[in-house]
C-alpha cells in the first residue's frame, strides 16, 4: 500500500462499541449472490481460498479493464494471509466470503477466536530479524485500504477487508 492511500480501521468489542473508529464511516459490504456464497462454503484452506477468489477476479473482470495483475498478486496474498491466520491463529476458520466491488475485492474472513489480531489499532511493524510468525497482519495492513474488525454472532471475529484492484 502507498503512503498516500487512506488506511481505515474500526474495531469493535462484544457490545458492538467501537472502540476505535477512523474518521470515514465503515462500510457494509454488499450481499453476496448466491452462486458466491456456495462457492465460498468450499474453502477450508488458503489455496482454496485463493483459488475461490482467483476466479471471482477471472469472471468478474474478464470484459473490463483497468485491473493491474500486481494487484491481483496482493489480493490473493492478503486471502493467504487472513485464512492462515484465522487457521493459525483465530481458532479456525468460520466463514469466508468475496465481494467484486467497483474498487477492488471486500474479504470477510470469520473465526473462531474473541482475540484481536497484535497491531489491529495502528500500523504493526514487520518483525526484525528471522521469526517464523508475525508477518501477515502487517502484510494485510498494508496491502489493505479498509480494516474492520468485529465480533461474530454466538463467538470468534470477523476481519473485513477492502483490497484496491484498480
């Protein structure tokens, strides 16, 4: 992500107060259709996740332009990342769903986990040195242009997302 671009974060806790909010209003992601939401009920996995994804891109942008293939790479590197971490990390994954937008993708990654992802509130900083862990959040914050991080219905999270295509 550039240093230019606006980087929201939203933050909620189990009463859905947020307790930290960027100054543009969060945006709720549209409904997915059908055929999205039964094919989204097949990833268990990263590679699944980016091949659902993958060809979300393929049919939604096949006829328009504008789409850098760069983008793409770091559209699928941010879905590796939010459902690793919600395998690693969240408990598990719960739910995943991809939403084409004129803007880019919006990601909703559900796990089974209360706790907020390390560096949720600001930017969190890559670890010095070699560590096997800690890279993705960072990774997600910066490839990202909206965050929000919000409790789910009966337990765990759900992490938004919005990931610039054009």
């Amino acid at each position: 992500m550039r240093a230019a671009e606006r980087r929201d974060i939203t933050i909620t806790d189990q009463n859905d107060a947020p307790r930290r909010t960027s100054s543009a209003a969060p945006t709720t992601p549209p409904p997915a259709s059908s055929a999205q939401a039964a094919d989204a009920a097949e990833v268990t996995s990263p590679a699944t996740a980016r091949s659902h994804v993958g060809s979300l891109v393929r049919a939604h942008w096949r006829s328009a332009g504008g789409m850098r293939q760069e983008a793409v790479v770091d559209l699928l590197l941010v879905v590796s990342e939010l459902v690793t971490n919600a395998i690693r990390h969240g408990g598990g994954l719960a739910g995943f769903r991809a939403t084409p937008t004129d803007e880019g993708v919006r990601l909703a990654v559900r796990d089974n986990s209360d706790v907020v992802p390390a560096g949720a509130f600001g930017l969190a900083s890559i670890p010095e040195g070699f560590r096997p862990n800690g890279y993705g959040w960072p990774l997600i914050i910066r490839l990202v242009r909206e965050v929000t991080v919000e409790p789910s219905p009966g337990g765990g999270e759900t992490i938004r997302v919005l990931v610039p295509l054009t």
